[in-house]
C-alpha cells in the first residue's frame, strides 16, 4: 500500500538551472497538494491540482514556478532558472476528496532542493 | 495576526505526562482541523483530524475542538520521548468549497524528558 512517493529526494542545482520535482499520489487519490517548507518557517501552500485542472495556485510565486499534474503520470512542480531562496523542502501531498469528511492530506517524503 | 498560531515552545514535559498543546485559528469560516506530527528532517505525519465542537480521542491522543473560541489543542496521555517532535496546526478553509488548502501553523516543539 504504497503512500505518496517524490523523486528525486535531494536535489542539488546551481543557480540559474531549472528544478523538477515529481509527485506520485496515493493510488486512488485524485487530488495533489504542492507545500513549501523553508528552513526555520512552517509550511506554506503552494499550488491545488486535479488531473488536468489547477485548482488554486494562490501560493505560487508569481514567475519561474509551475505546476501541472496530467491525466496520465505524475504531478510535477517545475522552478525555472533557481535562486538560492528556493532552497527548501518541497512536500507534496494527495487526498481522496469527496463530499464527506475525506478531505485529509496525506504528506509524501519530501524533496529537498539546494541552490548552490 | 496569523490566520494560524501556535506557541512556538520548546514544550518540555517528563515522560508519563499529560503533554497539551494549543492553536488558535482567525477565521471563522474553518471547518476542518488536523494535527500532524513532524520529526526533525522527515515530512509531516497526521496524527488527528476534527470537524465538530468537541473532543475526539485516539488512543494516547485526544483532539478539542471549540469553534466559538477558534480553538483546537491536543492532548497527548504517557508521553514517550518518542514523541518529542514538532506539532503542527493545520486548517483548512476550502472544504467543499472552491479550495481544499491547508493553512499551516508554525508548530510546537516537543521534547519529552526521560
């Protein structure tokens, strides 16, 4: 029974290169969450996917941030050209959503990404 | 003010007691509440959800929830070092509606002395 899984788990890249960060939901979950965790600071939504549809991408930096999760595949958060300040801990997170109380966010282990 | 706070700590309890912690939310409007548990370095882990007034137990834990008060603490019963972790606050203000985001507390600080 396999939870929400991320890849790579460390991510190490230079400034100015692009970042991908991928997010494989618990299976049966349709709903994927992307959170940003930057050291010494709580966790900050970022960005609300459905297959195919972004919910709400009310935390999503304005440029050089992108997110999609497409009907086949996983959920990928994309940082073009990186800056030392998005050195973080990227969560991602998936819910079964429906109209009961199913709502619960279920968290995956997390990439880690250092912009030298 | 934080739509949601959380005393910081470190809370420091010794082993077998009552350790509480306490969030307080700012909008009215919430109407789902969760507990998660983060170990240094690892991602967070959900301890407890609540959705109505009152207290729902889970075996050594036990969530409160007070709407009227914009309140919801966590009780954890025998505490173990093991349970020395930061504890996050998370609401939610999307539920049914438009967005299902989580706003995060900036946790409290466990440690449980042996």
């Amino acid at each position: 029974n396999a939870g929400v899984m991320q890849n790579p788990r460390h991510l190490v890249r230079r400034r100015g290169q692009e970042a991908r960060l991928r997010c494989s939901p618990v299976k049966g979950h349709s709903h994927v969450y992307w959170y940003r965790q930057l050291p010494e600071e709580g966790l900050k939504f970022m960005v609300y996917l459905q297959k195919e549809n972004i919910i709400d991408e009310s935390g999503m930096p304005k440029e050089r941030f992108s997110a999609e999760f497409p009907k086949e595949g996983p959920s990928i958060l994309r940082i073009q050209q990186v800056v030392r300040g998005d050195s973080a801990a990227y969560f991602c997170a998936s819910s079964r959503y429906d109209s009961g109380n199913t709502d619960t966010q279920y968290f995956g282990p997390g990439t880690r990404l250092t912009v030298l | 003010q934080k739509e949601v706070e959380q005393n910081s700590g470190p809370l420091s309890v010794p082993e077998g007691a009552i350790a509480s912690l306490n969030c307080t939310y700012s909008d009215r409007g919430s109407q789902s509440f969760f507990w998660y548990r983060q170990y240094s370095g690892k991602s967070p882990e959900l301890i407890m959800s609540i959705y109505s007034n009152g207290d729902k137990e889970d075996g050594r834990f036990t969530a409160q929830l007070n709407k009227a008060s914009q309140y919801v603490s966590l009780l954890i019963r025998d505490s173990q070092p093991s349970d020395s972790a930061t504890y996050l606050c998370a609401v939610n203000r999307g539920y049914g509606g438009a967005t299902n985001k989580l706003i995060f507390g900036t946790g409290t600080l466990l440690a449980v002395q042996p």
